[in-house]
C-alpha cells in the first residue's frame, strides 16, 4: 500500500526534462486561424515491449493494452488511457497517462503477463516526455525540420512514426486532426522544446497569446 504522506512529497519533488520551459511555452503560443500552442505532458508511464505479438505472451500483454498494433504507423488503445504505438514487428511502446507516484503496477501487470514467454519489459518512463504541439499551424512548424509526409493525406489522424524534428529522433504521434505529440528522448527536452518555439515564432509574431 502506498503511503499517502510519502506519495504526496515524491510528488512535489518531481521535476519534468522541460519543465524549465514551461513559461515560454505558454508565452509563445497563440491563437486564431493560425495559431499554434506548445506544452509539455509530463510525468507518463512509457514501457518498452518486445514481444511476438501472436505468441501466448503477446496475446497476454495484448490482453493489458487493449491489444498490440500490427503494422507500421499503427496505435492500440485500451482501458485507463493506455495506448501502444509499433516501433517494430515484434516492439512496441506503451504509454499510460500521469496518475501520481504509485506501486509500479502499470509495469509490474505487463511484466507479470510476459510471464516466462520470449520477450522484455523495460520501464522507460524516465527515458523520454511528451511534447505536445497542436494547432491549425502546428503541422507547418513540424513541416520546416521534418523529413516525413506529415499532409494529412498521408499521415492520418491516430499514426504514429519513428522520424526525426530538427535532427533529434523521436516518435511522433498524430493524435487529433491539428494536435501532435512528440516524444524525444529527455536528454534532448531542451533543445527540441527551444527549436519548436524557435519554428512558432512566425505565427507568434502576428498571433494572439493563448491564456492558460
């Protein structure tokens, strides 16, 4: 059981990878026709999965995760808000969102449903964080260092890629019609954060703040 009193003091102490930019974020969104708003979801619950997705063990990962994508670009949803994105045939990512410091049952559920089958489990929480970039002008931020086909022809609402932004490789993640969520390793939190604001500045320029 976790104590509450503990639980609440790890909680104010944790600090995000992009934390320090939370207040430019906020400056340099905007709204209107062109608008385009920056922020950092932090703290999720990221584990790394490899698996054989038709083995036993896949099926009893799959049963946790609402199932595990079958092909490139795809992303699985299922119960408490867990998505799965494919990073490979037999690799995967899962993602649950922030719910407070608690007994690891998040990682320790997937480990547990690996059992002795043919695979890893990797908590990789600390690994990365969550940019998410959303807007009518989001897509032309990503678009100026960017190599992939981000129209929304091609890169539809609910994939999800391995690309590089800005030279920094990271999965991105196309979860509403104008809304991205990027996720570069921690290390690079600071640098990519300062090159997305760097590539809104255009719209911030003849754009309206966004009150948060």
């Amino acid at each position: 059981m976790v104590n509450t009193a503990e639980n609440t003091e790890v909680l104010a102490l944790r600090r995000s990878p992009a934390q320090h930019l939370w207040t430019e974020f906020s400056a340099g969104s905007v709204a209107g026709a062109r608008g385009v708003s920056l922020r950092e979801v932090p703290f999720q619950a990221m584990v790394g999965i490899r698996v054989d997705p038709l083995s036993e063990a896949g099926t009893r990962i799959g049963a946790l995760t609402g199932g595990l994508p079958v092909s490139c670009g795809k992303v699985t949803s299922g119960p408490n808000g867990v998505s799965t994105l494919w990073l490979g045939p037999d690799e995967f990512l899962a993602i649950a969102p922030d719910h407070g410091v608690d007994d690891g049952g998040f990682v320790a559920g997937l480990v547990a449903a690996l059992g002795d089958g043919a695979g890893q489990v990797i908590d990789l929480s600390s690994n990365r964080t969550t940019f998410e970039l959303s807007g009518p002008s989001a897509r032309e931020v990503l678009e100026k260092s960017c190599a992939a086909d981000l129209h929304p022809r091609t890169f539809t609402e609910g994939t999800a890629i391995t690309t590089e932004v800005g030279k920094i490789p990271v999965l991105l993640w196309k979860t509403g019609a104008e809304t991205f969520q990027l996720f570069p390793r921690a290390s690079f939190a600071d640098y990519l954060g300062r090159w997305l604001l760097d590539g809104m500045r255009e719209f911030a320029a003849a754009g309206h703040p966004t009150w948060h």
